[in-house]
C-alpha cells in the first residue's frame, strides 16, 4: 500500500496535537504517561514532536484518556488556527465540564 504524503494541513495539526499533548502532561513523565496509555514512549514521542503527524486513532484515545482530556476537546483544540490555541492552557479548557472525560 502506498501512502500519500501528507499535506501542509495535516502536518500542521499533527503539530497543535504533539503540543497539546505535551501541555496536558505537565509534569507528568513521558514514560508514564505512555506505560498508562499502553503504548510505548518513543510512540509517544513522536506524537508529542509532531513526526507522527496521524497517529491511529485508538492511539489517541488511549493517551486522552491518561490525560483527562475527552475526544470532542483534542479535535476542536487541534482543529482551531494555530494562532488561537498558542496561548490557552489545559487547566482552561479543563474547567469546561463538557470537554473532559
């Protein structure tokens, strides 16, 4: 199977991804918040710096999961122009008792 290359939209949004994932980890040590989502670190790794640009998505459910952080929240947090979302943090998104799981 032949994979397209991805384009300017998706490598953008793979990287609001990696940085989403990576402000809603806080403190939290990569190893165990992959090891919590059942996938190794350097998967996670990859997310968080954006070279996996379309990680699967029970990938990503697990580590929302782990996280805190429900489905509805990642998409319209990865969805939105860069722009908006450089600035929010995860503790504002998370007051919003319809964006956490």
């Amino acid at each position: 199977m032949v994979r397209l290359p991805l384009t300017p939209a998706e490598v953008e949004r793979g990287q609001r991804l990696g940085a989403l994932l990576r402000r809603a980890r806080g403190c939290r040590s990569m190893l165990d918040v992959a090891l919590a989502s059942q996938i190794s670190p350097e998967t996670l790794r990859k997310i968080e710096s954006g070279r996996v640009a379309t990680p699967a998505f029970p990938t990503i459910a697990a580590i929302a999961d782990t996280l805190g952080l429900s489905l509805d929240s990642v998409w319209a947090e990865i969805s939105q122009p860069e722009h908006t979302i450089e600035n929010q943090s995860i503790p504002s998104v998370a007051r919003h008792a319809s964006l956490v799981s």
